[in-house]
C-alpha cells in the first residue's frame, strides 16, 4: 500500500501500489489530524500499521484492515502518540524492534516511542536547530538526528 498526504491539508490517502489507475473525485480518505500532514510511513513489520504526523503536535496510528487500502473515510485513529508539544515533523521505525518508532518534533525534542503501549520511554531533550530527519542505525542501536541548519 501506498500513504500519501492528499489534496487537503489534514489529509491522508490509502491506496494499492501495484495498481495504476484514475483517482475518483470520492477517494476515501484519513482525516483524524487538525493540523497539515507532514509524514506518514507503514510499519515495517505490520503491513497495515500507518503512522502519520502532523503540525497539530501529534502522532496517530492507524490500523488499515482491508489490504488494498480504506473502504471509507476514517477520522478516529486506533492510538495517539502524545508528549510533543509543537508541530512533529517526522516519524521513523526501528526495523528490529517490532513496536518501536521514533519521531521529532519542532518542540527540539526526539521521542522513542513504545507504540503497543502508546508509552514516550525514551526522549532527547534540546536538539538544537530542530531535528528534521530521523534514521536507526543498521544494527538499531543508535538514531542519527539531521537538524534544519545540516548538523548530524
């Protein structure tokens, strides 16, 4: 499947991947944001867990329960990752620990997140120049932060 932000601000769309086709004028959309998308990425190990960010300071998750993407409009997410206090640019999962991910935020803080129990377990404080851009390590064990102004 396919994640992308959609023509409206606060808007998500879901669709299959390996299919090429005409968007209708009735596309069903996530809607569950107040504020502009600004990532949305699947869980690596849960095909149908989508996590999106948004400028209205949260992570949401969702669980997409048909395969070839949403019958209807969903506006209620399965779970909230909450804790950053300004908009959250980024999200990023670990890709060994299967309930993990990390985001950032515009708050100059990175949180690593517990998404089973929705539980901040780990957090850095005064990143400075806003953290931007989020990668594990290939062995998982540490998080490369990219800052606005370049610095890693």
């Amino acid at each position: 499947m396919t994640a992308v932000p959609w023509l409206h601000s606060s808007t998500i769309a879901v669709f299959p991947s390996y299919e090429f086709k005409r968007f209708e004028q009735d596309v069903k959309l996530i809607k569950g944001h107040a504020g502009q998308i600004t990532d949305v990425k699947f869980s690596p190990f849960a095909k149908q867990l989508l996590c999106s960010t948004s400028e209205d300071a949260t992570a949401k998750l969702w669980i997409l329960k048909n395969p070839k993407g949403i019958d209807e409009h969903l506006f209620k997410e399965d779970a909230s990752l909450l804790g950053h206090n300004k908009k959250v640019l980024s999200v990023e999962w670990h890709h060994i620990v299967n309930s993990m991910c990390a985001t950032s935020s515009m708050d100059n803080t990175v949180r690593v997140w517990d998404v089973e129990k929705q539980k901040n377990t780990f957090s850095f404080t005064k990143v400075s120049n806003m953290a931007t851009c989020l990668k594990w390590s290939p062995k998982g064990n540490q998080l490369a932060v990219n800052s606005r102004q370049g610095n890693l």
